[in-house]
C-alpha cells in the first residue's frame, strides 16, 4: 500500500515537470549595447587647422644706412601713408660726408676747366707746328682724365645726398604698422629691421599643414574659415600659397590661405582662426571606432547594427578603409544615419535585443534622427 502511494506521487511529479516543460520559455533580458552613429561623411569630413590673420604683403622696414635712432614717429598699430617718415637717424656724419663728396666735386670741375684750357691752347700750337702732336696729345689726354674724374666726383656727391636722404625710413605704401623692433636712442644697422608694415589691401590666413597629408592640398582648394571671435560665421577663402619645403622644426608645410574679397573687411590683422579643409577619398569616408569592427572566421569584416523599430541588432558586412590609431573609414555598409554597437560586439548574436547605450551610460533612442556631427 505504502508503494502505491509513493508511485502515485512520482507520477505526479513527472507530469508537473512535463506540463511546465510545455510552456514558453521566459522572455530574454536585452543587454545593454554602447553605439555610435558613423562620423565622418562627404557632408561632414572637415578637417581644422588653426591660423592666424596675416596681411598679403607684410614689409620689414629698415634703414639702408646705419647711425643712431634719433626720432621715432609712429608706434605698432599706427595707420600710415605711402612717403609718410616713420623714423629718423642723427643726420650729422652724412651731412659732413655729403659737403665733402660736394667738395671733391669742385675740385675735379676746376681741374677740369684748367685742362680743357691746356688742350685749347696746344691746339693752337699744333696747328701751327709750334709744338709737336704728341705734345698736344698728351694735353688732351689729361683732359679726358680730368673729365673722368669730374663725373666720378658727381656720381659720389649723388650718392652721398641719396646716403643724407636715407637718414629717414618713410613708409613705401599705405598701410599699418603691425610691429616695432627698435626704440629711440638705439644704434642700428644698415638693413636691422625698424617695423613690419602690414599692407593694405589683401588678408590672408598663415596656418601649418601636416607632412602626411600634404599630397590632399593644392592651389585654390576652396576652404572655410571660422574666426575665433565669429564660432558660428564661417567665411569662403582658398589655399593661395604651399610651401615647397617643409619647416626642418616643426616637419609641417608653411601655407597661405587667400579671403574672398567680400570678406576682407570681417577680419583684423592677428585674429586667431580655424581653416576647414574638405577630405578627399578614404579620409572623407564614413568612419568608425576599431572596437565596433567584428572579424567573422571567413576573414570578412562586419559590425553590429541596431533596427530602431525593434531594438535588435543584425550583423552587417562592411568594406573597411585603411586603419587608423583609434578608427577605420568605411566605405560601404552602413550609413550615416545608422546605430552601431562601438563596444560588446562579441557578446553579442543574431537578432538579440539590447538596450542602446551611449559612452557615459546613458540610454538612447535609436528611433530619434541623429544628424554625423561635423569634426573640429
């Protein structure tokens, strides 16, 4: 009796398990997912360097005779016009050395005139065979010496009065003086730079370009710039100038970058900005962090994508670009429109759910449109 019950029991026991065997299995927990929208894009690939508001034609003014700085008559920032003087040596020692080049000259003109007499005088005589020819030929010899000598004279008493007229520095265009380099008082140099005179005119932006890019830049490559002062203005200008070598310190290519002419008038002399230069080819494509690319055992690359609709992710074959340190361009399989798991790739399998995350842990709506933010 005691065994019939007991096998009663166990017959129950079989039947419960079987009937809860029968049932659906419990829903999946879906797994938290960190994703990403792919930056980059033909729309959005803009690279930004940083520069500085330089003038087209920027001067350094110096003397071309040296002597002691006496006068200075403008300062940095100053607006100036073309002859205007902007500073001035002690004259003295010029002044003397002109007097004296005007000296000299009287006397090669006085020694001039007396040989011009000597040869008219032994003119005569050899016309009437008092004297002999080369008598009279030497006569007219010192002339002609006499002669050298007056125009060498004159030429040295010109460049003496040029040397006096060089005693001031005078602005050779209108413009504005965007440095200065020596004060009153200061003995200088023939050709030590006084100021750096910024041209009117055109503006232009000095920036530094990278020597493994070099190859993507040419001239009148059309670019943005976006002053430091004006975040959201962004003016139209091109690459004018690239250097033909690179700077041996800094190994980057020295280039200037031209305003549109309606956009001078936006820009000061030493404003800091940002050139933005358009990506070509892999660059400009569609990129995405090397911790989203999933290696199948085929060899073939792909990455999770996440269906807004459902929430659940199918895998997508990519073709991948050329590795960077922290990226990879994509140059077909998703757009730039789609959520792709960046982390936990490997956790995960076909059509299972996920909450999508973003890198702080904060949850995302895959369904809310996203537009690629732009780089820099």
């Amino acid at each position: 009796m005691y065994g019939l019950r007991l096998v009663g029991v166990n017959c129950v026991l079989v039947l419960g398990l079987s009937a809860c065997g029968a049932g659906d299995k419990p829903a999946e927990t879906p797994r938290p997912a960190m994703v990403v929208h792919p930056g980059g894009g033909a729309d959005a690939a803009l690279t930004a360097y940083a520069g500085e508001v330089r003038a087209r034609e920027e001067s350094a003014l110096s003397f071309r005779v040296g002597g002691n700085l006496v006068r200075r008559n403008v300062d940095a920032g100053a607006r100036v016009q073309r002859g205007e003087v902007l500073a001035v040596l002690d004259p003295g020692d010029l002044q003397l050395q002109a007097q004296a080049a005007q000296a000299e000259l009287a006397a090669a003109n006085a020694e001039l005139a007396r040989t011009r007499g000597d040869r008219d005088r032994y003119a005569l005589l050899v016309r009437d065979k008092l004297v002999s020819q080369s008598t009279f030929d030497a006569q007219d010899a010192a002339y002609k010496a006499a002669e050298g000598q007056a125009r060498a004279a004159r030429a040295q008493m010109e460049v003496m009065r040029n040397q006096e007229g060089y005693s001031q520095l005078r602005a050779p265009r209108d413009g504005l003086i965007a440095t200065r380099q020596a004060e009153a008082g200061q003995v200088v140099a023939a050709g030590q730079t006084i100021y750096t005179l910024a041209a009117d005119g055109g503006r232009e932006i000095a920036i530094a370009l990278p020597e493994n890019r070099i190859r993507e830049f040419r001239i009148g490559q059309p670019v943005l710039i976006e002053l430091w002062n004006a975040p959201e203005q962004r003016l139209p200008g091109t690459i004018r100038e690239i250097a033909a070598a690179a700077d041996p310190q800094t190994r980057t290519y020295a280039a200037r970058v031209g305003l549109a002419s309606d956009a001078i008038n936006a820009v000061e002399l030493g404003q800091s900005a940002r050139v933005y230069v358009q990506e070509t080819g892999t660059q400009a494509a569609l990129k995405l962090p090397l911790s989203a690319v999933q290696r199948g055992s085929n060899g073939r690359t792909s990455v999770w994508v996440v269906n807004p609709a459902d929430g659940k992710v199918a895998l997508r074959p990519v073709t991948l670009g050329p590795y960077g340190e922290s990226e990879v361009p994509v140059i077909s399989g998703v757009s730039a429109s789609d959520w792709v798991v960046a982390g936990g790739g490997h956790l995960l399998r076909e059509g299972a759910a996920v909450t999508p995350v973003d890198r702080d842990n904060r949850p995302l709506s895959t369904s809310a449109p996203v537009a690629p933010a732009k780089k820099g």
